[in-house]
C-alpha cells in the first residue's frame, strides 16, 4: 500500500513545470510514453486527413472528366475545334493529375 503512495506524486508532474528535473526515472518514461502515443495519433489524423483530401480531389476531376466525355459526343463541340482542343487539353490535364492523385492514395491507404 505504501507503493500505491510512493508512486502517485510522479502521475502527477503534468500539471506543474517546476518537477522537470527532479522527475523519476518511472514518471519520465510515463511522460515520453504519452508524447509518443499523442504524436503517432497525430500523424494518424493527418494520414487520414490527407486521404479524404485526396479522395475529394480524385472524385471531382473523375466528375469533370466524365463531363468533358460527355461534352465531346455534342456536335456543337465537336464540330468547334478551338473548344475541342481546349476540352482535349483540360483532359489531359486531368488525367496527368489523377495519375499523380492514384500514387499519392495508394502510398497513404496502406
């Protein structure tokens, strides 16, 4: 019982900067134990963070893209080679990034 007491001062540094070095070998440890579990939660909010980013990002130029698609079936279109160029171009475009945005989410879902 007087092990539960002699230990519980050393819990209780968090509040106060004045225990820095007077801190026991246990209570240190405890400390850099819950540094490094906060910051490996942080790094797993921002993984998480930059795949929804990522996955918007994909899901609106997969939407543009279909768009386009369906732009160039119109003759008005394609019958217009300065907007059928433009369109050809923003497609390309496109593709060149989701390209990017596929490698960037593979590497961050697994």
């Amino acid at each position: 019982m007087t092990e539960l007491y002699a230990s519980e001062p050393s819990g209780n540094q968090e509040n106060g900067a004045e225990g820095g070095a007077s801190q026991t070998p246990e209570g240190s440890e405890v400390k850099q134990d819950w540094k490094a579990f906060k910051e490996e939660q942080a790094r797993i909010r921002k993984r998480q963070n930059d795949l929804k980013k990522t996955e918007d990002e994909i899901h609106q130029l997969e939407t543009r893209d279909g768009e386009i698609d369906g732009l160039l079936t119109r003759e008005e279109v394609f019958t217009d080679v300065s907007r059928l160029m433009e369109l050809n171009k923003e497609k390309e475009e496109i593709q060149t990034r989701l390209e990017e945005l596929y490698e960037i989410w593979e590497t961050l879902a697994e």
